[in-house]
C-alpha cells in the first residue's frame, strides 16, 4: 500500500487533510513513479513543513527497516567466516573475529589507551 493509493477516508484523522494534499501533488506523485514505487527514496522528497505528519510516519517505518539492517549484514559476517573450511571454530573464537570484522570502520583512540596503561619509564644505565 502507498501513500498514493490507500483511501483517505480509512486513514487516522489525523493524517487525512495532508494524504489529500500529498495525492494531488503531482511533483511527489512523479518521484514516486520514477523511483519504481521505491517508498523509501520517494519519502526523501517530502517536506517536513509541507508534510509533517506524514514524514514522521514515513521515519518511523524506514527506521524500523534499518535496524534490521545491521543484523542481517552481522549474520552474513558470520556464515562467511564460519564456512566449511572453519567450522571447527569455537563460539569465543567465532564470536571475537565477528567483533573485530564489524568493527572495521572504528578507529582505536591511541592516545587514550597509552594514558590509562600503566607503563614503567625505562631507566637510565649509566
């Protein structure tokens, strides 16, 4: 179902004036249509003066489709790595390379690490 095509008569009140504003505005309509019915790009065009209720709405489902992201792509990483070849591994090895491979993108604070190690100054032999 699309903003495009469900009756307005059967959405909440709240929600109705601006779906009849947003089925008549042929501009968005087009975007829509050239976007292959893609809901998420095509909402990327509504305005959040415009079209506040229906954008928040519009948030609120696309969120919930890029949570599930994470998890998908975290079970891919795992069936790769734990192939044929590597199923002997165990679930603490599994799970420390599944850690280190979804990490890649965060960078360690090198600074931070070296103040809170307790380092010995060398001494100097004379």
């Amino acid at each position: 179902m699309t903003p495009f095509s469900v009756a307005v008569e059967k959405a909440p009140s709240s929600l109705q004036l601006e779906l009849v504003r947003l089925q008549h505005n042929s501009i968005l309509k087009d975007r829509y249509y050239h976007f292959n019915g893609d809901l998420v790009s095509s909402y990327r065009g509504i305005e959040q003066l415009e079209f506040p209720r229906i954008r928040a709405l519009a948030l609120k489902f696309t969120a919930m489709f890029g949570t599930t992201y994470v998890c998908e792509q975290l079970f891919s990483l795992m069936n790769f790595t734990k192939c044929k070849t590597r199923s002997c591994l165990s679930d603490a090895a599994l799970q420390s390379l599944l850690r280190i491979q979804s990490a890649r993108t965060l960078t360690p604070n090198l600074a931070k690490l070296v103040k809170e190690k307790n380092v010995q100054p060398l001494e100097n032999k004379v």
